[in-house]
C-alpha cells in the first residue's frame, strides 16, 4: 500500500493480497477527502483519473506537499 497525503486529502493505492504472499495484481485507488471524511473507492486507474479531474486535484501542484508512506500488510 502506498498513502499519500496533505492537509486536503488522502490517497491510497494497494494491490490486494490473493493469499498471503501472492497480490493479485489489480491496482486499487482511494481518495479520502478530509473535510468530510467521504472515501471514494475502490477505483480503477483511469475511474481515479477521472474522479481527480473532476473534484479539481491536482497531483502535479501538490507532489511536494504530499506526504508518501509506503505500508506492508
């Protein structure tokens, strides 16, 4: 898993365990937006694309306010 994060929002993205050694493979994204602690996801690469376009998210911009934290479970 791998969070990253500013003052705005959350965002996470994880490739799920199909055992526990073996991911499967598939890339989930969330988007957990801190003024009202709404979670968008699972999504899709391009669903996340899309979804960050359209409530004005720009990673770009914010790359280096973001805080990046990777975490193994």
């Amino acid at each position: 898993m791998e969070v990253k994060s500013n003052s705005k929002f959350i965002i996470a993205k994880r490739d799920p365990l199909k055992s526990r050694d073996i991911n499967t493979g598939i890339i989930e994204y969330y988007i957990i937006l801190k003024k009202n602690d709404s979670l968008i996801g699972p999504l899709t690469r391009r669903a996340f694309d899309e979804v960050i376009k359209k409530i004005e998210i720009n990673l770009k911009k914010t790359k280096k306010d973001l805080t990046i934290c990777r975490a193994f479970f």
